[in-house]
C-alpha cells in the first residue's frame, strides 16, 4: 500500500514527528504487587502536566487498577514526554527520505504482516488516515486493530528521528574535526616536528652530558 504524497521539507530540519500532528508514542509496562499493566498509545506531547494526572487518575479507575498503579503511570509519561522534549530545537539530518514501515503485529484474533514505504518529507502524512484506510482495505472491523497500526508506524518514525539527529551531531563534531585538521597546516606540522626534534636532541644531549660526568667522577682518582 502506498503511502500519502509528499511535500517538501525545507532544510535546515529541526526535531519533531514528520506526521501532520506532532504527536508521540507512549508505552506504559507497570507492575505493582504482582498485577501487571501494559499499555500503548500516542500523546500530545504540548499537553499541560495536568492532563498526564487526569489520564492517570482515569485509568486506575476505569480498570480498577490498585492505587499504587496512580504515580507509576504518571513518572512513567512524563518522563517519555522529557524524553521527546530534550530532542527539540535539535537539528535533524535527513539521509533517506523514502524509509521501508513493517508490521507485524497480532491483536485480538487478528495478525498483520505487511511493509511499504514512507515518505519522511511529508509533513502532511497521518498514521491514524492510513492505518484507517488499511482496515478498511483489509476489511478488519476489529476496532482495536486500527490504533495499533497507527502506534506502529509512529514508533518507527519516532525511532528514525531521533537516529536523525544522533547523525546530525556526529556530522557537526566531523565537519568541526576536519576544520582543526585544516587549521594544522603541513608548514605547521614540519615546524611542530623540528621543535619536537631540537626538545628530544637537547634532552638526549643531557642525558649523554649527565652519564660522561657520572663516569668521570666515578673514574676520578681521589
């Protein structure tokens, strides 16, 4: 299946999801007295502390969960969002712009297995369109089958940010490596290696002056 046309991304990039809306994947794997919680879902990552509290407090309820499960959801976001946040204002290095999705995902009674490409100059894409489109392609009525294939392909494209701009920094620390290299001319260097030899020659010098003086007095007749 193809993935939605693209439109153009103007460099320089600055850190964010290449979705229509900025919005990140969250995976909660909580266990409190032996019951465990596992969940995954996407948040706006520009939503006040409040909500995280909110959706937290919702959820103990709604799943009768234990009242120990309340602070654990809430680190657990937050500390994903820091995550995600500590990557803004970053630049971003875009190598390849078409990047393969894969699927392989079982919910319920239902397994999909599928890859096609995505277009990361496209900030117009959604996930949740296209994972939409696919079930109904598909004819999947399951309605927890559609969520899971949107969080999939934003995990992947989460990934593939933050890979972006671990390869931005390592080219800004290489290009700054090559101007230091540039700034040590070939003159410099001959120069730095003469002074090197006139330091270990005149070090030398005293070693062999230090040894002639030893033997001398050692050979002085007293």
């Amino acid at each position: 299946m193809k993935s939605p046309a693209s439109a153009s991304w103007k460099a320089p990039l600055k850190f964010r999801m290449p979705t229509a809306e900025n919005l990140i994947p969250i995976r909660l794997d909580i266990e409190v007295d032996g019951q465990p919680y596992k969940d995954a879902f996407t948040w706006n990552p520009y939503d006040p502390d409040s909500e995280v509290v909110m959706f937290a407090k919702r959820t103990v309820k709604d799943l009768k969960l234990a009242p120990g499960f309340l602070p654990q959801i809430v680190q657990s976001i937050q500390s994903q969002l820091a995550t995600f946040q500590s990557y803004e204002g970053q630049d971003m290095y875009v190598g390849d712009l078409i990047i393969p999705i894969k699927l392989d995902l079982q919910v319920n009674h239902t397994v999909i297995r599928d890859q096609f490409l995505w277009d990361l100059n496209n900030f117009d894409s959604d996930p949740e369109e296209f994972a939409r489109t696919l079930c109904k392609d598909l004819g999947i009525e399951d309605p927890e089958v559609e969520p899971a294939i949107a969080f999939a392909i934003r995990e992947q494209l989460y990934e593939i940010a933050i890979q972006n701009v671990t390869t931005a920094r390592e080219n800004r620390i290489s290009k700054k490596g090559r101007r230091a290299a540039e700034h040590f001319t070939p003159s410099k260097a001959s120069g730095a290696a003469l002074d090197l030899m006139k330091l270990f020659s005149f070090r030398s010098s005293v070693v062999q002056y230090s040894l002639c003086v030893n033997l001398m007095l050692n050979n002085f007749p007293y």
